[in-house]
C-alpha cells in the first residue's frame, strides 16, 4: 500500500464548476499537508499547505484535512480553463522529503 | 530573478551508460533536493544536499549519486543506467530545511533510457 493515494483521474469539468480533488494517506506522523500544481512540461508548484484538521482558503482554492480520517480535500471554486494542469498532494516526511500522491490530471472545458 | 534551472532539457542514453544532470537553485538557497517523476506518476524522492551532504535519501540504489558546490548548485550522476530510469528528474530548492520551507521546482530533465 503506498503510503498516500490519489484518483489519477483524468477529471473533465465545464468552466465554472467546483471541484474536488482527494488524497488519502496511512502515515498518522504526517503533520503537514501540501497541495502542489503541475503544468505540462513544468515542474511542480506549491498552491497551499495546511498543518492541522480544518479548512483553509485561498482565493478560489480551498484545502481541507480531516486527520481522522487520513483524507485531503482540495476544492476549486469557479473553476477556469487555466486551473487545467495536474494536481498532486504531497506530505513532507522527516525535514524536507515530500511523499507525493499520483497526481490528478484535470480539464476545465470552457 | 531566475528561477530554479535544470540542464540538459532532454537526454537520450543507453543501458549501462552513466548520465550527469546538473541544477541551479534560486537565488539565495542554499537546499536542494532532487526527484524522479515517471510518467504518469507522483514525484519520488531521491536525496537532499545542504553545505555540500547528502541530509536524506529516499529509497533509490546506490546507482544514485549527487554533489552540492560551494555555490549551491548540484548534480545528480546515474551509473549503470537501466531502462526503469526513464523519467523526468526534478530539482528543487528551498532557504532552510524545515518542512513549510517552499520548495521550488525546475522544469526537469527527461531522460530516455533506450
């Protein structure tokens, strides 16, 4: 079992939705819980990190950590054709070792 | 401000070759880490440098190997190359090691083992 799980998708939305992209993971030491953005032939960047169970929220993005039940949320409200890339959740392990989901691939149709 | 930068883009090799990629972190960090993202999948860590030491490796064979300068920058050599290491090699960098310390990602290097 990997130690965090995420639908690769792909996911296809009209322009204008909300989505909801989801990781599950096994290690109970995480403490941080990222959310990274990655267009093609790009590499990776960071769109929010959360430490505790709750909500945060960053403009049309917002993340959610349910520490009970092991399980990320990332929602995007108002979806645009330019949120169409990969998102990936990732967890640092130790200082700076970031254990990365799969990646969700999602299109935003205008 | 440049951003990180990773050279070459692209690189094609052979089973058995051995390949050297090399990485410009953003100005002013001094950590950088290095990731194998096969396609399709999340990236994997492979090791971080900081004062020119290996500080964590992930669980990659000795066939991995880096190197930090004095001027931050580091390479990562591959020996005995396999076809599975056909990836795209990410460098990151970040100011500090604690874990809410950005990193920041180059574009990669893909590699192609044939």
């Amino acid at each position: 079992q990997k130690e965090v799980e995420q639908d690769p998708g792909p996911l296809s939305v009209p322009e204008g939705a909300i989505v909801s992209l989801n990781c599950t993971y096994s290690n109970s030491a995480f403490q941080y819980f990222m959310w990274y953005r990655q267009y093609s032939r790009k590499g990776p960047e960071l769109l929010m990190y959360t430490y505790s169970s709750g909500n945060k929220e960053d403009g049309r993005f917002t993340a959610q950590v349910d520490k009970s039940s092991k399980y990320i949320s990332l929602f995007i409200r108002d979806s645009q054709p330019s949120d169409s890339a990969t998102y990936l959740c990732a967890m640092p392990q130790g200082a700076q070792k970031l254990v990365f989901g799969q990646g969700t691939r999602l299109t935003i149709n205008p | 401000d440049a951003g990180v930068t990773q050279s070459p883009t692209h690189l094609i090799k052979t089973r058995g070759q051995q390949v050297t990629l090399r990485c410009s972190p953003k100005s002013g960090h001094d950590t950088v880490s290095w990731y194998q993202q096969a396609l399709g999948q999340g990236p994997q860590f492979i090791f971080q440098y900081y004062e020119e030491e290996e500080r964590q490796r992930g669980n990659f064979p000795d066939r991995f190997s880096g190197h930090q300068f004095p001027n931050y920058s580091s390479e990562l050599n591959v020996n005995a190359l396999l076809l599975g290491d056909s990836a795209l090699y990410l460098c990151a960098s970040s100011l500090g090691q604690r874990p809410t310390d950005t990193q920041y990602f180059g574009p990669g290097t893909r590699l192609t083992v044939l």
